[in-house]
C-alpha cells in the first residue's frame, strides 16, 4: 500500500493581467511510495480567493455506471486538497498527444496509438476528446522522462517511469485546472500503456493508488497490467460525488 507524504512547498504567482492563481503538485508511480506536493501562499488569501466547495452533477456516464459485481472501491486511498477532489467539470475533457521526436515514424505511430487506446478505454466513463494543439488541452501527454526520484537527504535514488502533475488557473473568474503527464521513453508496449491507463486515471481525478494488484491505479507497476477494473470505475464515481472548489467562480478577484 502507498505512504501519503505532504510537502507544504506551494507558492502563488499572481499575474498583473490574469490575475491567475498557479500550484503545481506531482503525482509518481513506479516505487509504491505516493507523493504529494502541496503549497498555498496563505491561508487568509485562500480564503478570500477560493470558491467554496461544491459538488458538480455527476457527468452521465458516470451517473449511469452500476457495478453488477459489488467490487467495492478504494475512495479511502484517494487524497484531497485544498481545492477539494480533482474532478472535470466542463466537457469533453480535452487531451493532447505529443507526437515523440527523435525516433522513427513507425515507433511514433506506434506510441500515439497506444496512448490514444488509454484514452479510448477512459472515454467510456467520462467524455474525453482529443484536440490538435496543446494550447487548448486539459490534459497534456508526453514522451519526456520524469525528473529523477530524490531521496529525503536529497540522493537521487531511482528513475521514474511516469509522472503526472497539474496547475491551478482561472478563466473568466472560474477555478479550473490543467494537468500534464510524462512517460519515460523506457516504457514501450504493455508497460507504455500501462503506464498511460494509469497516470490518465489520476488526471480524470482519482489521486491515489490502489492496493490491489487488479486495480488499473495499484500504486506500483506489475508484469501482467491489468485494465480499467469495476473498482477503478467505482472509485472515480465516488470522486465526482465529492465538492471541490474546481470548476465554480472566483468571487473575491
């Protein structure tokens, strides 16, 4: 099972024109360790800043789910902040693909579709859609290796496989976020999209990891991948069950 870690290193950049509230956190597989970066300039600001926490409808397709296996969840293993859950509120959410450079087309097309069958499975419980340019996208996926893992007294002490992180930003006055998603080039195959499936599912909302080997969010990646699991869906319909201030207007800007 993962260990939660909370680092409160946040800082708020405020532009003089977008007056845009930044925050960036991380999200790391591949080490069975869950870390979370937090930070947030002030409590005081927060609190003239930040909408209130609301639950949003469910999206339908969510709203349709039924589990007919009674799989349970794992809602329980899933971190909030101070924004609330992560949820999308607005949709289809946008994602974009970066095609890799720096290798044969054959091996980029291959990489584009892998990736793009992570976001087809997904597609099934929330609407997503793929765009062409990344100014417009929710969700940015790249071909890029992850920062190197560094250890409390600051040693580098393993590669990452994925990571996934997102920033906080307004427009006209709403709180919405964005995420960006890394997967190391070493990843090729079932275990690139393995690894896809699974940082997707942390940027559709659910940020935290699974116990279970069978779960496409088990905090650690294994030989045989296993697929979007009823547990997975269960626990993503709990999350938008959740309030969250994402998604709802600034009122105090």
């Amino acid at each position: 099972m993962g260990k939660i870690t909370l680092h409160p290193i946040f800082n708020i950049q405020e532009n003089l024109v977008l007056r845009r509230l930044l925050a960036v956190l991380t999200l790391a597989i591949g080490t069975g360790l869950l870390v979370i970066f937090a930070s947030l300039k002030s409590d005081a600001i927060l609190a003239k800043s930040l909408p209130s926490q609301q639950a949003h409808s469910l999206p339908p397709t969510l709203a349709q789910w039924q589990d007919s296996t009674n799989s349970g969840d794992y809602f329980s293993q899933v971190a909030t902040t101070e924004l609330g859950y992560l949820v999308w509120s607005q949709f289809p959410v946008r994602v974009y693909l970066a095609r890799p450079q720096g290798i044969s087309n054959q091996q980029a097309e291959a990489w584009v579709n892998d990736v793009l069958q992570t976001v087809q499975e997904w597609s099934i419980y929330l609407p997503l859609t793929i765009v062409e340019e990344p100014e417009v996208a929710d969700i940015k996926i790249l071909q890029k290796a992850p920062p190197l893992e560094l250890s409390p007294d600051k040693k580098i002490t393993r590669a990452r496989s994925a990571l996934t992180s997102y920033e906080i930003y307004t427009n006209n006055n709403l709180l919405l976020h964005r995420f960006t998603i890394l997967l190391s080039p070493s990843q090729t195959g079932s275990y690139l999209i393995a690894a896809a499936r699974h940082e997707l599912g942390h940027a559709l909302g659910i940020w935290g990891h699974s116990p279970l080997q069978t779960d496409a969010l088990y905090f650690s990646q294994v030989r045989n991948s296993p697929n979007i699991s009823p547990r997975d869906v269960n626990t993503l319909k709990r999350v938008y069950q959740q309030p969250t201030s994402l998604g709802w207007i600034i009122s105090n800007y």
